[in-house]
C-alpha cells in the first residue's frame, strides 16, 4: 500500500510539473509561432530568442495589483478562475503516457489515475470548465463580459455532443472505455476493407478517418481557439468572459486554456495515433536486456507520446495564425448542420464496416 501511495504522489508531481510549465513555453511558442508566420521576430529580448520573456510574464503576474472592481459579485467573480482550472488539471489523470512496468511484486500503470471508464471521465470533468466562464461572465456584471459567457456555453454544449459522437466509434471499434486498453488495442495490425495486401497499424486515425477529422474540429471549439473563439472576440466584445479580470485571475484563465489544450493534444494522440506506440523499433537496434531494456522502453514510449502532443500543441498555434474566425451563426450552423449529423453518420458506417469484417 505505501509502495503504491508513493508511486501515485510521483507521477502526480510529474504531471503537475510538466503541465505548470507547458503554460510559459506555449506563450512563448505562440510568440514566436505567429513572428515567424508573419515574418516578424517576436520576443527578443529576455534571453536568447527572448527564452526568458514569459518568466518575466510570470513575474509581473504575480505582482500585478489585483483589485476586486466594485460592481462585481466578489464570492463569484473569485471563484470563477478556479473553477474553470481546476477541471483542467483533473482531466489529464486518466491520460496514460507509457505502458505499465513490473518493479519486483508491483506494477506500475503510467498514469496518474488508472480508471476503465477514463474516456468518460474526461468528457464530464472537462464539462465542467463551462461553468467558471458562465460564472465569469455573469458575476462581472457586464454586457460584454456575459455575452462571452452566453456564447461560451452555447458553443460548447454544440461541439461537445458531436465529440461526444466521434468518441463513439474509437469505443465501437477498441470495445472498451479504458484508455490504456485503447493504448493496447492499437499496437496491432490490421487489414484495412479486409484487403490482404494491405496491413496497417490499427491507429483511431486509420480505422477512425472521418471520427478523427469531426473529433479535431470540435476539439477547437471546446477549447475556445481560433476559428473557434468567439467567446473572446477581442474585435466584438473587447475580451468576453474575462473582461473585469487582471493579474493572476487573468493568468488562470489563460493557465486554464493551454491546460486544456494539452489534455487535447493527450486525447488526439490517445484515441487516434497510437498513443505511446511508435519507437519500439528502436528497441532492436539496442543492446540492453531485462530490467534495463525494460526502462527504455518506457522512455522511448513517454518520448513518443511527448512528440504526438507536441505535434498537435503546434497544430493550434499553426491553426490560429492561418484560419480568421467564423461568424457566430457560421459556428452554430457548422455544429448543428454539419458536424452533428456527420458524426451520426459516422457512427453508423463504422457499425456497417465492422459487420462486414473491414475494421
């Protein structure tokens, strides 16, 4: 029992450390990311390619005077950051970043909570961030702040259920809700429409095409990201939700965002590339037996992960300094004409490949 106590406060403290500085570099790789786009330099100052820009972001954070506007409602408009972090962290537990490893009469699961309905864990906890912008927006008691919250909460209850259905196919097809049984699954080969002479690793993305494009796109729109972020169209409603908000309240929010998309990037990775698959080739071409191999592998594993989410970390950057935003309608239409029926459709031709043995 204490082995496992331990192991459990290890991992926690890898992830908590890992996604507190996933914040800073993201800043500075959105810098950097829409300078080059846009054939400027970005940050240069602080520290070589100006490195060291978000520290001094940091700092100025928690310096910063934080004042508490009088015409605000104070319990919720302070509660309102926290609650729209806090689900943010809790969602990432479930996400497994290596397979398991025997250490003597124990094994060790790679993830912080190991639970066999983890898919669905994260689709209701994730859920939950809407309420910190609808509080946000309501307790700041402004118009422009409360129309970001009011779109907030009508986009996300529009893309979450068409997630929700692209979901539905990766647990048709791997049976199961455990992500590390998915993880699992998608280590074997398969014959794509039963063609012999073609053999593909049995990824979301090979058996899941159509679900992985649906599953992207609302990924976007869960996460408020360009084209996608109407709830904080700076040229309409001058920030939406968080508009009264400044300091390290502000930074939650902004903390709360690319936490958020880091647990997307998990879940890509997760339901659609493999997981922590990709490098065990590399184990052939190394000398090392037993417990020493076996450690390896667990690194080249975690560094396969790592690149996927990297990947798709650098995805949303590329993406918001290529595509404008929607229209509010255009967004509405896109969720309840579009995307809503394709990821029915979705679902049942991935029923109709599966009957005839092509999955």
């Amino acid at each position: 029992m204490e082995f496992d106590t331990l192991a459990m406060l290890i991992k926690l403290v890898l992830v908590l450390v890992i996604l507190l500085q996933v914040v800073p570099i993201m800043v500075w790789v959105e810098r950097r990311g829409s300078a080059l786009m846009q054939n400027r330099l970005g940050p240069n100052r602080l520290g070589p390619l100006g490195l060291f820009q978000s520290i001094a972001d940091v700092i100025k954070f928690f310096f910063k005077e934080d004042p508490i506007p009088g015409h605000v409602s104070p319990f919720y408009y302070v509660m309102a950051p926290w609650i729209s972090i806090i689900p943010a962290f809790m969602t990432f537990a479930v996400i497994p970043f290596a397979s398991g490893i025997h250490l003597g009469d124990h094994y060790v699961n790679f993830q912080v909570a190991d639970l066999n309905v983890g898919l669905l864990y994260i689709f209701s906890v994730a859920s939950l961030g809407v309420y910190g912008i609808i509080m946000a927006g309501w307790s700041s008691n402004n118009k422009y702040a409360l129309l970001g919250s009011l779109r907030s909460s009508s986009q996300m209850i529009s893309y979450e259920l068409s997630m929700g259905l692209a979901a539905v196919g990766v647990i048709m097809v791997y049976s199961s809700l455990h992500l590390q049984d998915i993880n699992y699954a998608q280590g074997e080969w398969f014959h794509p429409f039963g063609l012999a002479m073609i053999t593909l690793p049995k990824w979301g993305i090979f058996v899941q095409p159509f679900g992985f494009l649906i599953f992207l796109t609302a990924v976007f729109a869960e996460t408020n990201r360009l084209p996608f972020d109407l709830p904080e169209g700076e040229s309409e409603i001058v920030a939406g939700y968080h508009l009264e908000y400044g300091s390290m309240k502000m930074a939650l929010f902004f903390m709360a965002e690319y936490i958020n998309m880091t647990t997307a990037s998990g879940l890509l990775a997760t339901l659609y590339f493999g997981g922590w698959h990709g490098l065990g080739w590399v184990q052939h071409f190394l000398p090392f037996t037993g417990m020493t191999m076996e450690w390896i592998r667990v690194l080249l594993e975690m560094t396969a992960f790592a690149l996927k989410v990297t990947f798709f970390m650098w995805f949303f950057v590329w993406v918001r300094w290529t595509i404008p935003r929607f229209r509010y309608d255009q967004l509405m239409d896109l969720g309840w004409k579009v995307m809503l029926p394709l990821s029915l459709l979705n679902i049942f031709g991935t029923a109709c490949f599966m009957y005839m043995g092509w999955i």
